[in-house]
C-alpha cells in the first residue's frame, strides 16, 4: 500500500460520525491543527494536481478548477497563491515569520511543520489578480474575497480560519485561505447551523466535537 492509503493522525478522533474519516492523512475529511498531525510528519498526499503555479490534492483540485470557472463567469478573477506545501516547505515558511515576529506571534498566523492543512493538499490560500489585500483582514471585502465567502461552499470549500473562531483553530482571521471538505460534508455543516438557527459555519474542530485547538501541546 501507498504511504497516503496508511498514514493515520496521530491523535485519534473521539466524536467523529461514522461516514466520516477525520483521522486519515489522505481523507477529504481529515482535521489537522495545533493538536493533530499526519503520521507519518512528512506524509505527501499520492495524487497532487497542478491549479496554475500551485499544486491541489486531484480531488479538490478539479473542484478548484470548476470554482475557478464560476468565478471568472461573475466576472471576478481569483488566483491560487498558496497550495500544497511539503513538511519541509512549511519548516522554512514557519521559521521565516518566527524571525520576523516571534515565536508566539508566528503560531497565530503559520503553523508549524507537520500541524499544517496545506500539507494535506486540501487547503488553498487564494488571492486577487491585482493583489490587492493579499493575505490581510481586508481581503475579505475585495471582489474574491466577497465571492468566496458568499459561493466557496457552493464548491465544497470552507473558509476554514473564520473570524471570532481563533480559540478553536488557533489562528487569527483568515479570509483568504480556503479549505476543501467535500460537498456532502459541507451539506451536514450548513443543516448543523441551520439547526442552531446560525448563519455561521462550525468549525471541523467543534462540528467533531474534538475541542479547541488554540495552543500547541506541552512537549
């Protein structure tokens, strides 16, 4: 068997319903963060598409691309910024913002080297064509930034760094990284906050029942 048909998570799922496969380095589903990480760290999803400059695991990366053409048919051009990176990749990105802000500053906007979702091939941080707000809070407000928030789910994508959830993920607000989850998994999300007469998504961490992840472990 291929590496990406074993890999497990580290840290076993409690509350995960049955049909879904939140463990599993190579499943849509799988939730990486501060306190859980592919095993093994260096896992490299077996099937890795090209979306322009960047990479996507197949799946997501042929929703991308049917995302991709619904964007462009409103009349709005997005482009992919950041999308698979490898455990090495993601060591060099973490140690550059640890240089420049801090340790405890870097950890709320990068992950470190095997917590990242970009290594799973899932997550894609998007941008506008002008650059305009690149990976900043006012993203949110530009022309991709506004359609994703509004369509992303149409495609099977979540902004998975939502505002006000930092003591769930552990991150700060990030309207511009994306993550694919899958469309049955994004019906079940939508029905739970429709039930909760929300109009906010859960989080993967609290829709699991997995508990907040703000903080890395004590070693």
């Amino acid at each position: 068997m291929s590496i990406a048909l074993t890999a497990v998570l580290v840290a076993p799922a409690d509350a995960a319903p049955a049909d879904h496969d939140i463990d599993s380095a190579h499943s849509l589903q799988v939730v990486v963060n501060k306190h859980r990480k592919p095993d093994p760290a260096t896992y490299v999803p077996d099937q890795l598409k090209r979306v322009q400059s960047e990479r996507l695991q197949a799946t997501a990366a042929e929703a991308f691309q049917r995302m991709t053409r619904a964007v462009r048919a409103d009349g709005v051009h997005i482009v992919p910024v950041s999308g698979h990176r490898s455990h090495a990749e993601q060591a060099s990105l973490y140690g550059s913002y640890v240089q420049q802000y801090g340790q405890e500053t870097a950890d709320t906007i990068a992950a470190r080297p095997g917590h990242s979702e970009h290594q799973t091939g899932l997550a894609m941080d998007v941008g506008n064509a002008d650059g305009e707000c690149a990976v900043q809070d006012c993203f949110e407000g530009t022309p991709v930034g506004d359609w994703v928030r509004k369509n992303a789910h149409r495609h099977g994508f979540v902004v998975c760094c939502p505002e006000d959830r930092q003591e769930w993920t552990g991150y700060a607000y990030e309207p511009w990284h994306l993550r694919y989850v899958g469309l049955q998994l994004l019906a079940e999300l939508q029905a739970d906050a429709a039930a909760e007469g929300s109009a906010e998504l859960d989080t993967l961490e609290e829709y699991f029942g997995l508990g907040p992840a703000p903080d890395y472990p004590a070693v």
